[in-house]
C-alpha cells in the first residue's frame, strides 16, 4: 500500500474518487442561479510572517454590520474555491454563495502558493497553518462592515481541526462548522485508511497483515522528514474539543474514506463532555469525504448534471444551522 505524496495523504480517497472521475466525464453544468444579492470584494489578508493571503469577500448588501464566517479549506493548498484541477469542483465557492444569499458575509482565501497568494504551503504543519486563520479572523474583525460578536468558522477537514484549535482558544468565535472532522490522533486515522484499501482489495489475511506491516514502516519512514505528516501523527484533536464553548455543528458523510465516519460521534461526545450543551451532528447519507454524493459515480465514473456540485442538502444543513446561530 503506497502512500500519495505530502499532505496529500487525508485526502487520498478523495483524490481518487472525486477528481478521478472528473478525468473521465465532465459533469453538466447547472443552470444559472439568480443574480447575487451580495458584493464580492477582491481582499488581502497580511500574515504575522509576512506574506500575503488573497480571496473574496462576499458581503451582504443593504445592511451596516453583517455577521460573517470565515472558511477553512483541507490539507491540500487549494485556491480560495477549493477547485480541483479540471474546475468542476469548487465547495467553498458554493458554500460562500449560498451563505451570503441570506445576510452572512463569507471570507474565502486563495491558500499560500495558490492563486495570487504569496509563500508555500507545503512547508507549514496544520499548528503551523492556523497562524493564517488567525489572521484572517483578525481581518473580519478589523473591518467596520462586519459585526465581530458574530464571526464563525466553517473548516473541511484539515480545516476543521484548525477551527477545533481556534475556537478551543478564542471565545469570542460565535460558532463552529467541522465538516470531515478527524477525533484521533492520525496514526489511527493512517491504519483505518489502509486497512480499509485492503478490506476492498482480494488478498488472504496472511497477505494482509504483511501489507499492513510496509505500509506502517512506510509511514514511519516518513515522519522523519516530513513535518506534517510528523504533527498529524501524533496531534490528538479530543483536547481541543473538549475546550470549545461555542456552538458547534459536525457535518459527516456516511461514505467518506479518508475520515472514518465514526470519528464524528466520538468528537461530539468529546465537546459535550467539556460542558457545550450545544452541538449537532448530522451524518448525511450517501456523501464522501468531499461532501459528494456517491450515488453519482458508477464504477468511478460521474454521471448525471452537477455530479461535481456539494449536494443542496449538505449546504441546506449549514444553513439552516448557521442563520439562527450567527442571528
């Protein structure tokens, strides 16, 4: 069992799935949704290492102070849309679209290295890389059109354990999204990802366990020199959960395989043990960890219109939860 390279790691099945099929039919495109009623603000976000973030904006019009999230996308370096490489696929595009139609303003960021922003991703940790959503919340609150009692996180995996980690040390953070949110340490989550490759895969047990054994040597191999997949290995999410105070809604998909579904009922219990008595889970069937619905793939191929688009019922869950939260 071989490992992809770098950060790609997390997001393996995704990669494999999703975009794989993106390669061999090219979904419908949509038809067109009314005109926005928002402004979409070209900005930069100034880092603490000096480097520059650039994104968008989408701000509500007609109104002095609106309340806003900030997004925080996967291990990836993707641009502010979080696109894959053919341009089907763009869930925080979609996400800020659907949010801003109903009065909340969304910042979304081109990552370091992608689009016009500066520097490299692939040379930070995820400790590392909260330093930028530090940042860009320090932006939202800086600015006299956005109300800063009423500013969220939405983080996708990778993102959603930065926004664990913010929202376990800033109590002004009024509510948190976690969509694809890891509970263990990633060692755990690397044995589940490769045993679960070799469930699918015909090999006898004695041929398994062998299997199994290279692919955790090779991982081992690689947290001597790759500083990310060294914090992943050993970062234990549970603590940070256990510290936030702030509303939380935990997003899983049914059929994600690079974040096993159960991890989400483990880290909702973990933020309830600390004293949140607000929090919700909802596994949503037939999604993967891209927040796709399978049901759209036959035999790795997609079919039908908007195969490429996050279902309206996962964006109609982050609404329907986010309005009377950041109200």
């Amino acid at each position: 069992m071989k490992f992809p390279a770098g950060r790609t790691l997390w997001i393996a099945a995704l990669s494999c799935c999703a975009f794989g099929a993106a390669r061999a039919t090219a979904a419908t495109a949509p038809a067109k949704a009314a005109p926005a009623p928002y402004q979409s603000i070209e900005v930069r976000v100034k880092t603490r290492d000096g480097q520059t973030l650039a994104g968008t904006l989408t701000r509500p019009a007609g109104v002095a102070k609106v309340p806003s999230v900030l997004l925080v996308s996967s291990a990836d370096a993707t641009d502010r849309d979080a696109s894959n490489n053919h341009g089907l696929y763009h869930p925080m595009r979609q996400i800020a679209d659907t949010l801003s139609r109903h009065g909340i303003a969304v910042l979304r960021l081109d990552d370091r290295g992608k689009g016009q922003s500066t520097g490299r991703l692939d040379t930070l940790n995820t400790a590392e890389r909260a330093n930028d959503a530090r940042d860009a919340l320090q932006f939202l609150r800086a600015r006299s059109d956005i109300d800063r009692r009423r500013i969220a996180i939405l983080g996708h995996s990778e993102g959603a354990l930065i926004a664990s980690m913010l929202g376990a040390e800033d109590t002004t953070i009024r509510a948190l999204i976690l969509m694809a949110s890891t509970a263990h340490r990633g060692r755990t989550i690397v044995e589940w990802q490769q045993e679960y490759a070799m469930q699918r895969a015909p090999m006898s047990p004695a041929v398994r366990k062998k299997e199994m054994q290279q692919a955790m040597a090779e991982w081992n191999e690689r947290l001597k020199h790759d500083r990310w997949s060294s914090f992943f290995d050993t970062y234990d999410p549970l603590i940070a959960a256990r510290r936030i105070k702030a509303p939380v809604l935990i997003l899983q998909g049914t059929s994600d395989m690079s974040c096993p579904p159960p991890e989400a009922t483990t880290l909702e219990s973990a933020i309830k043990s600390g004293g949140n008595g607000d929090v919700t889970l909802m596994k949503i069937e037939s999604v993967d960890h891209a927040f796709l619905d399978v049901s759209g793939f036959q035999n790795g191929v997609a079919y039908g219109d908007g195969a490429f688009l996050v279902p309206s019922r996962v964006l109609a869950a982050i609404l329907d939860w986010a309005v009377p939260h950041l109200r």
